[in-house]
C-alpha cells in the first residue's frame, strides 16, 4: 500500500464494485496541448496514470481492468505520434516484467497483435510467459484493437472449429459464442469509463460492453487519479442494474 495509503471511505462494499472495469484513456493530446507541450508527452502522461490506476485496481481488489491504449483506427495518426505510443509500449513492456512478478498481476495484450512490430510481439511473449504463472488482477492492455475486429476474429476462430468438428453451428448461442472473443474468459465489463469529455464508445469491447454502465468524465486521462475512479466505483455502486429485466438483479456472491 505504499502509493495509495488506506482505502477510501467513499469506496463501497467490496460486493458492491464492478468486477471488471473497462476504460477508454482519452484526453492525452489536450492535456499536453493545453501545457504547450507535444502531443507524445500527454501519451507518456497518460501511461504513467495506468501505471496507477492498474496497481490501484488491483490493491482495491478489482479483478480484471481493460483499457484502450491504441485503436485499429490509431494507425492513421501522424507517423510521429503513433511511433511515440509504440515506444512508450516498449518501454512499458521492458519495465513490466520486474513489477509483475512482485505484484502478481496478469498482464495480457488483446488486439490484432500479428501486425506489431516484431520486436514488440516478443517483448508481449516474454510478459505473457510471466502472467501465466500470476494469479492477481488481470490487466488487458488492448492495443491495435477494435471491438468489430474482435468480433469478426471471433467468428473466423468459431468458423475453424466448426469446420475441424470441434464446434456445431447448430448449437451456437451467446454463451457458445463469447469465448471466442479476446476476452474469452473474462465476465463482461460492468463499468465502461471514458475520460475526456466525449460520449461514445469508439469500437471498445462492442459485444462485451452490451450491459456495461457507462461512465463519463470530462477529467483529462492524464489527471484521472485513484480519487477520480473511487468517484466513479461509488457511482457505479449507486446504480440499480436491470439486464432488461423489471427489477435489479444483484451481484451474485
Ligand atoms: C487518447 O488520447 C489516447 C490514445 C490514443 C493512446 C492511449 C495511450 C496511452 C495512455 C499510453 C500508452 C499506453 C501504455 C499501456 C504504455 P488522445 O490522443 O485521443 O487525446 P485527445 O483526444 O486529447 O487528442
């Protein structure tokens, strides 16, 4: 507890927080923009705040946080840009594995990983090697990631498998379904944040997010400190979720 110190009071039961948290890091360019500094310094702010948040989750006893760190849309930035994000994936990837391992997170990359660069692919082999044999928090860093690319990947892996027999098109369902997406075995994200004043999802985990609460701050991501997510856990645990149903289903125990 050496950053955070003790647990908020605003926090609510542990019952009452969302087990998968799900987040859409925006706000990077305009914070540095707002400093007179370039735009790739907002990026390295903003991946020192998942820093945090990512540790803070996992002190708080989240079970698993997705976020948003570079989009299959992302490619189209300045070359600059996106050059800078990549290193500061590297330079996450190179320092992770030490801290890790201290503090038994599963650190896992969803996206369409084949198209990384190959000495990134690497540095992800090495991390997952590590995770494999973790059993705290499970941190997807989704990068090169778009939720309808998920989707048709998922659908290609389910069309192999039907067509090696392991899988019956006849008996596909939702719940058949689902574990073939990146986050097969995961439960869905019960809170979806988004930083930085926009309201929209932007091709984050469509199919995952159907039930997800939605979250949004006009807090820059780079200022998103564990105070700003105590604010929104203690909202989500305000809100009474229906699933379509006519009464509140509660959390299962
Ligand atoms: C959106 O802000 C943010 C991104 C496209 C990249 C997010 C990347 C990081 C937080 C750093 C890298 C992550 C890791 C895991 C090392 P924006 O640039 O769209 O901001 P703007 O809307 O203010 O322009």
């Amino acid at each position: 507890m050496k950053l955070f110190g003790k647990r908020r009071d605003i926090l609510p039961d542990k019952e009452k927080f969302p087990r998968h948290i799900a987040i859409i890091m925006d706000g990077n360019g305009r914070w540095a923009s707002k400093r007179g500094m370039p735009r790739k310094l907002g990026h390295s702010a903003g991946a020192e705040r998942f820093r945090e948040i990512s540790e803070y989750c996992g002190e708080i006893g989240v079970e698993a946080l997705s976020v948003f760190a570079f989009s299959t849309e992302n490619w189209n930035r300045p070359a600059d840009e996106v050059e800078g994000i990549l290193n500061l994936l590297r330079k996450y990837l190179d320092e992770s594995c030490e801290k890790l391992a201290a503090k038994n997170a599963r650190l896992r990359f969803l996206g369409r990983l084949d198209a990384l660069p190959e000495d990134i692919r690497e540095k992800i082999a090495r991390i997952d090697a590590i995770s494999a044999k973790q059993t705290g928090i499970i941190v997807n860093v989704c990068i090169n990631y778009g939720g309808r690319a998920d989707i048709v990947d998922a659908v290609k892996r389910y069309a192999a498998d039907c067509a090696a027999g392991k899988a019956d098109p006849a008996a596909l369902d939702e719940a058949a379904f689902s574990p073939y997406l990146y986050t097969g075995d995961l439960p869905d994200p019960d809170l979806l944040i988004r930083t930085g004043g926009e309201m929209r999802i932007s091709n984050f985990l469509l199919w995952q997010s159907a039930y997800a609460e939605l979250y949004f701050t006009d807090t820059l991501w780079p200022e998103f400190k564990p105070a700003e997510l105590d604010k929104a856990i203690a909202w989500f645990a305000s809100r009474k979720r229906r699933f379509g149903r006519a009464e509140e289903v509660k959390p299962a125990k």
